[in-house]
C-alpha cells in the first residue's frame, strides 16, 4: 500500500546545511539556519544556561518523572508573567490559560489544531488563516496538516525593502469577518521588518471592527531589541484592547534552548464576567488535545528557563546574555553596512541597519544567491535572507565583497 506515498521534497533549509557541511573550502559561510554564532562562528550556550544547569544538576532529588500534561507550572506561570507582563491583569484575573509546548513549532502546531477544532466565528463562518508574504515557510504547512485554508496578506515591499503596510493593512480589511491573523509579535521571519507601533494600534482597530481573531507567533523576545519588554509591545496593546487571541512563545532563541524543545502556547480570553468559565472549558480541551499528541512536554528546557525566569539575580544575567547576543547582531548590521559603503556597491542598503532580529531580507534575486553559494561558499536561503548571526568580525568583509561582486555582474 506505501507505493501510493509521494517522494516529498527535502526541507529546503535542512537541504541547505546539508549542503554547507559538505562544503570544503575553508572560507565557507553559513547565513542559513536562524541559530545564533558567537564571533567564531561557534553555538554559544549562554552563561546563565550554563548556570542553570549547573544548579539542575546539583539537585540531589531530580528526577525523570512525567511533567504534568500542560507542563511544568512554575515555567507556564513564568512564561505568562514574561510574555503579558507581571502585573498583568490577565495575570490577576486569570484570563489565560498556557501549556507548555515542543517549543514554537508545538505551540503554534497546538493552537492550529484548536482553531480547527473549535474556532467558530459567528458571521461569516471563514475558518481561514492569513499569514504574512513571506512567512516562516513551517506556518504554511502547519495550519494546512490541520485542515485550515490559508491566505496570504501582503507584508514585505520589494522597492523599499521595508513594510507594506498599506498592502497588509487592505488585505486584512477586505478578509471575511472572524478571519485568523497570524502575526509575528517581533522580528519577523524571514524580513526583518516590523510594524510601528502606531502601525500596530492601526491594525488593533481594524481587527477590532472586523472581529479578526489574532494569532501572535512569539520567538524572538528579547532577542530582537535586548529589552524583553519592548519585544512584547505589540502583545500586550493587543491584550490591552481586550482580543481575545492565541500566542506562541518560543524559548529556541532568546535562551539558545533550541535542541531541548522549549515553549508555552497561550489562550486569553477577553475581560468579563464569563472569563473564568471560558478559560477553564478551553483548558479542558487543549488539555486532551495535547494528550492525544504528546502526552506531556519534555522537562529538561523548561526545567532551565523555569530557574532563570524566577530567579531575579539569574534573570538579570539572561537580560545581559540578551543584550550580548542582539548587540552582536546590530554590530554585523552596521558592520556590513559600513563595508558595502566603502565598496559603493550599487543599490540602497540602509535596510540592513532598519531591519531587526535575527535575520535580513537583503533583496538578492534567487540568481544571485546561487552564484554567491557557488563562487564564495556563501549559503542563504533562496529567498535572500540571511541569518545576521552568521557573520563576525572575520568574514563581513568577505562576505561583503561577495555581495558587491555578484550585483555588479
Ligand atoms: N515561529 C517563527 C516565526 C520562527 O522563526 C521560529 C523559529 N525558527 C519558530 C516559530 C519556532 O521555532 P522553534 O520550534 O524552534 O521554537
């Protein structure tokens, strides 16, 4: 009966490292995958993991028994305070209801299930999810395995490498009442590109008055900008304006976790008196949902995350790890800039410096990431982005100058 099963196609982004390893010249870069580098192109475990882990470990009473099927509570209550805020009153009138998840992916994953399961909006019965062009290529093929239609907002303009916001903000006013938009809460994936928070409160009021049902995919807080607080921003107004509204909260990059499958997945409903019952029939849900998927989350991430974010002394080191590995990345931006500068390399750059987070949508034409995969060894998705935390002190020139070559031709 197999002989029915298509070969799929490889992850293109897996294919790529694939790819890079394989590669044997000595001057070889990788911008592919969004993991962070120290300065030689190393992983770096962050010094307050380190410590974490230290601690775990000295625990003579850890053990490797079950986590409860919505996880470990301290590092769901923690995630909460983190990504709401502590005085939240989402908080203090128990509003949300969160499970630990298999990092991003297993939260976003959770909440596409349960949109597809339970999301019923009253007017126009439109289940369909509208997602950024472009997007984290996974939330096409995660809302599509669940059976829900996708639709694509305008997001990125080519001419001023920077938001159309007037593409995005149409497209989501002409979406059938109680459509579901997905939206990256902080450095979007693959771009770079954010709204403003003027931009944000535009589209609040818009999705208010179409009664859209906002899907907040959270995995660079405090990564992007090194304040946690202002990575949340556009959540919390959000929140503010009483949504009712999903997130998805990812631990890979801002605690470099990325192996251990950290992540929480978060349902608020909005204020009111019918707010405790809400939440406690959703959780009854997401309850078996995610016992029929996983049965219970795995411990090790959130055991270390859980110690860091209640620990005030732990935390304040995480917030410095922060500011190192999204100060890194802003000295590459500027430092790439400032090379291409020098070389007056044709074109417009500035948005090398305007974008934020992890990656940069550098406007290379798919051609041209080919001949610059070929001829210097450099590797970035064929879309043109790449991974700022590839580059260091010891390859921006060269990679520069690989930039400068390939547009000249
Ligand atoms: N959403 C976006 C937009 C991402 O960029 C990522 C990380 N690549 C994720 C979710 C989730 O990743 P993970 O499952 O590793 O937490």
């Amino acid at each position: 009966a197999a002989d029915v099963v298509p070969q799929a196609p490889e992850d293109p982004l897996f294919g790529l490292m694939a790819a890079y390893r394989r590669d044997e010249d000595p001057n070889k870069v990788d911008l592919g995958i969004g993991a962070y580098r120290d300065d030689n192109a190393k992983p770096w475990v962050l010094p307050v993991v380190k410590k974490a882990d230290e601690l775990l470990r000295a625990d003579p009473n850890l053990n490797h028994e079950y986590l409860p099927i919505a996880g470990l509570a301290e590092f769901t209550s923690a995630s909460q305070k983190l990504i709401f805020g502590a005085s939240s009153p989402v908080i203090s009138e128990g509003r949300a209801i969160s499970l630990q998840t298999i990092s991003g992916t297993g939260a976003v994953h959770l909440g596409a299930l349960f949109l597809s399961k339970f999301y019923n909006p009253s007017a126009s019965g439109a289940k369909t999810v509208y997602v950024s062009n472009p997007t984290w290529a996974n939330h096409n093929q995660i809302f599509s395995n669940v059976g829900l239609p996708i639709a694509q907002y305008p997001y990125f303009s080519k001419e001023t490498k920077g938001l159309d916001f007037a593409g995005m903000r149409s497209t989501i006013e002409s979406a059938p009442e109680g459509s579901i938009i997905l939206l990256h809460a902080c450095a979007h994936n693959p771009t770079g590109v954010d709204p403003t928070q003027d931009q944000w409160k535009e589209l609040a009021t818009l999705m208010k008055q179409k009664s859209h049902f906002p899907f907040f995919d959270c995995a660079y807080q405090g990564f992007a900008s090194g304040d946690l607080n202002r990575d949340a921003w556009a959540i919390r107004y959000f929140v503010e304006q009483g949504f009712e509204l999903l997130v998805a909260q990812s631990y890979a990059k801002n605690f470099g976790l990325y192996g251990e499958r950290a992540g929480c997945f978060h349902f608020v409903t909005s204020p009111g008196a019918e707010a405790k019952d809400t939440v406690s029939r959703v959780g009854s849900q997401l309850a078996i949902l995610q016992r029929s998927e996983i049965s219970n989350p795995p411990a090790y991430g959130a055991r270390i995350a859980s110690l860091v974010l209640n620990d005030a002394d732990l935390f304040a080191q995480w917030e410095e790890n922060l500011r190192e590995m999204s100060g890194r990345i802003i000295s590459m931006r500027q430092a790439l800039k400032k090379h291409l500068d020098e070389l007056k390399t044709p074109g417009t750059w500035d948005h090398i410096v305007d974008q934020i987070g992890m990656f940069s949508f550098t406007g290379l034409s798919e051609k041209q990431v080919l001949k610059i995969r070929e001829e210097a060894h450099v590797y970035m998705t064929k879309n043109g982005r790449i991974s700022m935390a590839g580059l260091n002190t010891k390859n921006v020139k060269y990679f520069a100058e690989a930039v400068d070559k390939v547009v000249r031709e």
